[in-house]
C-alpha cells in the first residue's frame, strides 16, 4: 500500500499496526478531539428523509446561516464539497494567470489544484525556524505565545518574485497563502496578508483551521473581502466540527468570482446531510466555547510533554496541531510507534522542504496526548 499523502489514512496505518482500524489513535488528522457536536448528529438524523431528493442547488438555507455568521449577503459565499472541491475551481481560476506563488511549506493539495488546470506555480520558501542551527524551532522572528508572524511573510515573498532574469510581476500572478500555516500552526497577523493584496491578482487565503481561534485573537480576512476583489477565502468545517466524511466547507468573495465557479461545477457538490449538518454546526454556541476553552491547555500540557523528551522540538502553534522537530528520522518513528502503540502521527514528507527532520501530530484530549507522550518518550529511550 502506498504512503498517503494527506493525514487519516486508517487504512494504511491500521496495515502496518497489524490491527483493526478502530484500535488506530489517529494524531495524523487535525480534527477537533470533542467532535462531532451531538448538534449535528441529531441534524443529519433529522435529513434522512431528505436523501430521496436532490439537494437544493442554490444551497439557500445553509447561505443563509453563513451569511448570518459572517454579516455577508448570501450571493459572497460559495459552499462546497470540502474545501478541497473549491481549491479545484481556484486552480481552475488561477491556471489563467502567469504564475501562482505558493508559500511553502505548503498543503499538497494545492499543487493538486494548480498542476490538474496546468497553473505555472512559484514555490515561495519561508523558512525561517529551519534555518535555526540544530537549535530551539520555536522562539526567532516569532512574537506572542500563539507564535504570530507579521512582516516575515510580505518579505519573503517579495524578494522571491523579483528574481534578475525570471521576474514576474505580481500583479499578473495568484498567491495561496494558509492561515493558520498548515503545517507550522503559525499565525500569520492579518496586516502582513493585508499588504499583499494590492500586489497580486488574486490572492486566496486558506482558512480551514482559523475556527480554532476565538473571534477576539482569530486573524480572518473575512471583514476585507468587500474592499478587495481579488480575495477569496476558504474555509473549512471539517477540523473544527470533526465531519472530515462528510465534505463540506465554503468559499467567501465577490459574487462574480462565486458566480463563474459555480457555473464550472455540478449543480448538486453539497448534499442534504452535509448541509443539515453544517447549519447545526454553525448554530452550535456552547461547541464551540467548549472547544475554545479546551484547546488552550491541551495544546500546551502537549507542547511541553513533547518538549520534554529528548530530540524533540515542538513549535508554538495557534491551531489544533504542533509541527515537532525530531533528532531521529520521522518516518522511523511512525513506523514504530505505530507497531508498538498503534499511534498514528503524521510524517511530513508531502512537505518536501520538511522531510524526516519533522512530524506533526494533532492535539487530541489530555489523556491521549498523554498516551502519545508517554509511547514516544519509551520509544525514543528504547531505540536511540
Ligand atoms: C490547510 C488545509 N486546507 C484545506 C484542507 C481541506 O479540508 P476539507 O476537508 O475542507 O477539504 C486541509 C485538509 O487537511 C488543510 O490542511
């Protein structure tokens, strides 16, 4: 079976464990521990009866619990299958431009996006913490606890672009940039996204685990898109609602950007379980504070329980996960620990700029992060 590419593949984890699925303690995927909300459940429960009808093809009620929560008029958002279904309309989009930069270390599905439509792509590296000289991955160039950028990113980028012979003009090209970064969980701070817009084309700005902030320390660009039509937002319910099966997550920009995707598109990508399920999530209060006020404090208890083990670097990290620098070859480590414990951790290799020097794992309850802790932390000792 081949290595997969993306996080959660049980299938493959449970083939090299030598045990059923379920017995797999997937820290690979970054999906909310607490989750699915019982909300949601009892959403998808109350729709059964609708699978024997197509899907609302202009997606009305769930628009409208979207367009409530973002104070935006229906027709500035775009729900899809997944986020993943609406990266493929952006490289569909993107493909017409010059180039694409693509800040990296950087979500593999986005080469997906761009190289199916045959978008000329522009890797920009930020790599600041890599540069470190075998020392502390946290700390340099990264000012709050919740590790938040601002000026590294415009830099990078720009020096990146006025290349001597291959200069490119921003202006003719795309940009994709994550916030907060999958895999690094830095937040990038909104002004240092802000600064970029006037300089591309069109700039799209990956969402899919900013839910994971409250509104007050969250970094959106959500309140920008009516200033900037050259922005587009992607968000994600997956993570934060834990529903990865069910593939659902939204667009937000200017109506005539939505407009063309959705001519590109089936009439029917959200299905009625999906959209049930997305309303009940949205107007789910007390889940969200119950994961506000929870991931605080695991992320931490697992940020300094990895610490702690010899070899090991996490970084600071605003989302639900933490990339960990590692000593020892990272695929080695998921194979064994995988075999002795049946823990999945994620290696970086889709990640090119990253390799066997890092591992990511999600923050899961405190007594499996424990669990995770405990296992790597016996494994280390045992073979190194
Ligand atoms: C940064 C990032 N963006 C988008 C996605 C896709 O999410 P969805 O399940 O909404 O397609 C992922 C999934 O891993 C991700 O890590």
């Amino acid at each position: 079976m081949r290595r997969p590419v993306h996080g959660g593949n049980l299938v493959w984890a449970a083939s090299i464990a030598g045990c059923p699925i379920e017995d797999i303690l997937d820290f690979s995927a970054s999906i909310n521990p607490l989750g699915p909300p019982e909300s949601v459940l009892r959403g998808i429960q109350g729709a059964m009866a609708n699978i024997q009808h197509y899907p609302d093809p202009s997606n009305s009620e769930l628009k409208g619990a979207l367009s409530r929560l973002h104070d935006l008029p229906p027709d500035w958002i775009l729900p899809g299958n997944g986020s993943a279904e609406l990266l493929t309309l952006v490289g569909r989009d993107l493909a017409g431009l010059t180039a694409t930069v693509v800040v990296t270390p950087a979500f593999a599905d986005y080469y997906r996006a761009l190289r199916g439509y045959d978008a000329k792509v522009v890797d920009s590296p930020w790599q600041l913490f890599l540069e470190e000289p075998g020392g502390v991955a946290t700390s340099r160039g990264i000012s709050s606890e919740l590790g938040v950028r601002s000026e590294i990113l415009n830099t990078d980028i720009c020096s990146r672009l006025g290349n001597g012979r291959n200069f490119v003009n921003s202006r003719e090209c795309g940009l994709i940039v994550n916030n907060p970064h999958n895999p690094t969980g830095i937040l990038f701070k909104r002004e240092a996204i802000v600064s970029l817009l006037a300089k591309f084309r069109m700039v799209v700005v990956d969402e899919a685990f900013m839910d994971f902030l409250p509104p007050a320390q969250a970094e959106s660009l959500v309140e920008m898109v009516s200033d900037y039509p050259n922005l587009v937002i992607l968000r994600s319910l997956t993570k934060f609602y834990s529903v990865p099966g069910l593939r659902i997550g939204y667009a937000i920009a200017q109506p005539p950007i939505l407009q063309r995707w959705q001519s590109w598109r089936d009439p029917w990508s959200v299905n009625v379980l999906a959209t049930a399920a997305a309303v009940a999530a949205l107007n789910d209060r007390a889940f969200q504070k119950q994961t506000w006020e929870w991931l605080p404090l695991a992320r931490q208890q697992l940020q300094q329980g990895l610490q702690s083990i010899p070899g090991l670097q996490p970084l600071t990290g605003a989302a639900n996960f933490l990339l960990v620098r590692t000593n020892y070859p990272a695929t080695q480590l998921q194979q064994l620990l995988l075999k002795r414990d049946r823990i999945l951790i994620r290696d970086c290799l889709s990640f090119p700029e990253l390799g066997e020097a890092f591992f990511r794992v999600a923050v899961r309850t405190e007594a499996e992060n424990q669990r995770l802790i405990n296992g790597l932390k016996a494994l280390i000792q045992e073979i190194y």
